[in-house]
C-alpha cells in the first residue's frame, strides 16, 4: 500500500467533510420545488481559503475483508469525521449541540441565542 | 445562450454609435455573460468596450481621482494613491470575488452589475423586476435577501466598489452619443426598486460610464471596508461595511457608515454616522453606532441573523478605519 495516496484519499475526504459541513446547501424553493443554487457561484463548496493544514496519521491494521487487503478510506476518516469533529469543537467551544448542516452563520447564530442547554441534556 | 452579434470598438466614439436598438455594453463580461448563460438575458448585440485605452486607467489630480470604468478591479485595489488615500475603495476593490475575477472585472462593471437574488438570477421566476407581480423571495428562500429599504423587492445590492464609491461621495460620468456628458453623484444613481423595479440605475440604455470621480478626501481621513460571507473568500457578502473618517485625533469630526447587502441599494446609515461624529473614537462608541446602523430594520422569515451581523460588521470596520484593530480574522480574505 502507497502511503501517500492513503494520505492524499483522506485529505481529500476531510476537505469534503469540511465543505459539507461549513457550506454545502442544496436550496429548495419551498413553493416549487425547484433549486435555486443551481451553480458554483451560489451552490458553496469548499475553497483553497476554507481548507485548514491536515495532518494525516496512519495506524496500520489488518482488515482482511477483500482478496487485495485493500480497503476504502477516504470515506471513513475524512468525510465521515469532519463533520462530527467541528461539531465537536463547536460544543468544546462553546457548551452549545449545533444538530444542524450545513452550519452556515445563521445556524451558528441561533444555536448560541438558544437559552444554554445543560450537559444532561446532550 | 442565445445566439448575438458583437461590435468590437476600439474609441468611445465608435462604442457610443453602436448603442442603439437593445445593444449591451460587454466590459469585463463577468456578470453580463452569467446572465447571459442563465438565461436572463438575451441581448441580440454586444458592444465589446473591453479594448478602448482611453477608458482604463487611474489619474491623480489635485481634485482627487479620475478612474476609467474599465480598470480592473485588481488594478485599483494595488494602486499606491488609493491604498494610502482611498483604503475603503482599495479593501473593496481587493476583497470582491476571487484574484482571477478580480484580474477580469472592471470597476465600471461591478458598478453596473445586477441585483442578487437566486430568483431573479433564474430563468425560470418571472418576478417583479422582470415586469411580473410577484416578488418569489417574501414567501420563499431569503436567507441572503435584504433586511432594509426593499419595498417590493428584498434582493440586494453586489457591488463593493459601490459600497466604497458611497462612502467617498464619487461622481459617474455618463455619456451619450446624443446629449454629450452628464455627471450623477452615487447616491442619486441607483433605482429604489419602489420607484421603478424595472430600473436598477439611471442610465439610459445609449449612455456608456466614462469615468468615475472622488473627490480628494479632506486631512485627517481615515477609511476601511470589510465584507463578511459564509465563506472567507468567493463568496457573496452577507454583511459588508465602508466606513470614513475625518479624524482628528480620535476625535470623529465626520462620519460616513455604508452597507452593501442590507438593501437593494447601497444605503448610509445616518443613525450610525450621528453616532460617530463628535466623538471620540472608542470600542464603545464603535458599538453604539453598530447597533444604531439597524434602526428600522425589517428581516424577513429567515434572515434575523443579519441583524446581527451588521452591527459587528459596522463596529470592527470603524475600528479598523480608526487604527485601533487591525484586519478581522472572521472577514473575508
């Protein structure tokens, strides 16, 4: 197995992670169901300036489940996670659950006017 | 898209004598040829002014600056005079859309460009400013839309060299093959969409933008714009602000507060400025007029957050013109 396109699979899986977490929006017209983001100028995705330094560390193990030993991974750690860990970082940061995606300013705006939710809660 | 001639003109002469029978002025072509490829617009003949000289270009003169509308935007935002003398136009100029956009669109362009709003971008709303009765935004998707001063028609305005232009008092110089120059100060040359939704400015349909004049800003003048987005950059401003000072010390003998995406047209905000002027610029006094720039502000179902926003938007940039913090990380880049 190639390390670095290992490493290259789940970067690019968290830059998507991130992008779909932070920004990406399929809008909906609710009176005729048709989209009206239909391009890259106002459906967002992330860019060079979204995209933070990723480290990548690889622990090896045996999965065994294909007749190659090769397994998919840019799912699993990269778009997967991104989601959950800023979500996370959100809730370390401030003691507020955003359940919520994209978490678009006005998301993260009403979620910190919301009365402060206790521990137990969550 | 549909199918067009185009005049390719090298004089301002020759463009103005082309401007006739539905002919559109292509410059830089960044918001003309989106529309055209969404289907909103469908003029059977441009007119390429993108290769007059005479057009392009920053002139220092003892008045102020004189800037032909087809300079880039890149190139106005690196200007030395306008960096050191003109920051808000420098910050918008240099924060609007993406370094290779900025390299393409002219600032006569990202003047003249078309209100933002995803149903009168789309083929497929016929909406009030396309000469329907109905405006798609109130009862639809209004996140972006505007929060101030729409009338019948909450799209807002895009520009960002708008926003600056307002804020320094610039002049338009328009003209026309039949009735020469005329000068229009900025704050008379956008349409209340109540006054006319099928008119976005004054410009008639033959006049072309020739120049844009700002006036020398008075000693002691300090300014910045700030625009904030979703993203941190090629993005659309959900809340952007340009802010001038006459200062003297960090006393504020006049203030000028402008806001691009509240309203279909780049607005001051008054209740801000009174806010400022006479005193001393503070955190507090920052704030104060922030809050006070949201004064009959009227969000839609879902866009409260922008009230929010404007307020921090209009207290940092103030702060930044007034030196006293320096460039918000959580604005665009």
């Amino acid at each position: 197995m190639n390390p670095n396109q290992v490493i290259s699979q789940i970067c690019g899986g968290v830059i998507q992670g991130i992008s779909y977490t932070l920004f990406e929006h399929r809008h909906l017209d609710p009176n005729h169901g048709l989209m009206v983001n239909p391009d890259l100028d106002r459906y967002k995705i992330a860019g060079a300036y979204e995209v933070p330094e990723i480290e990548v560390q690889l622990t090896e193990s045996y999965i065994g489940q294909s007749s190659t030993d090769a397994s998919g991974i840019g799912e699993a750690a990269g778009i997967i996670s991104a989601g959950a860990a800023i979500g996370n970082a959100f809730y370390n940061a401030t003691g507020v659950r955003i359940r919520q995606l994209p978490m678009t300013p006005a998301v993260v705006l009403a979620a910190l006017n919301q009365p402060q939710q206790s521990m137990e809660a969550v | 898209m549909n199918s067009f001639t185009l005049a390719d003109c090298t004089t301002v002469d020759a463009a103005l004598a082309q401007l006739k029978d539905g002919a559109v002025v292509k410059a830089g072509g960044v918001d003309l040829l989106d529309r055209m490829k969404n289907g909103t617009d469908t003029p059977a003949r441009l007119v390429n002014i993108r290769n007059i000289p005479s057009l392009r270009g920053i002139q220092v003169t003892p008045q102020g600056l004189t800037i032909g509308p087809l300079t880039t935007l890149t190139e106005v935002s690196e200007h030395p005079t306008v960096r050191s003398q003109y920051a808000v136009l420098s910050d918008a100029c240099g924060h609007a859309a993406t370094p290779h956009i900025r390299n393409m669109a002219t600032l006569g362009g990202n003047l003249l460009q078309r209100l933002q709003c995803w149903y009168f971008r789309s083929a497929d709303f016929e909406c009030l400013r396309k000469g329907k009765e109905i405006c798609f935004a109130f009862s639809g998707l209004n996140q972006y839309h505007a929060i101030m001063d729409y009338g019948g028609c909450p799209s807002v305005a895009p520009s960002s060299g708008a926003v600056a232009l307002l804020a320094l008092d610039g002049t338009l110089e328009l003209s026309s093959a039949a009735k020469g120059k005329r000068l229009v100060p900025i704050r008379e040359f956008y349409v209340q969409p109540d006054a006319n939704p099928q008119r976005y400015n004054v410009m008639a349909p033959e006049e072309l933008l020739t120049a844009i004049h700002i006036p020398k800003p008075a000693a002691g003048t300090r300014s910045a714009y700030q625009k904030y987005g979703e993203k941190e950059s090629n993005d659309w401003a959900i809340a952007d602000a340009g802010i001038v000072l006459e200062m003297d010390g960090n006393l504020c003998r006049r203030a000028v507060v402008t806001m691009g995406a509240a309203s279909p047209v780049v607005r001051r905000s008054k209740e801000a400025e009174a806010a400022l002027t006479g005193k001393t610029i503070t955190p507090e006094v920052a704030r104060a007029a922030g809050q006070a720039s949201m004064q009959g502000a009227m969000p839609l179902s879902m866009n409260a957050y922008k009230v929010q926003l404007f307020p921090v938007a209009i207290s940092r940039t103030v702060l930044l013109a007034a030196g006293q913090m320096g460039r918000d990380p959580g604005a665009a880049s």
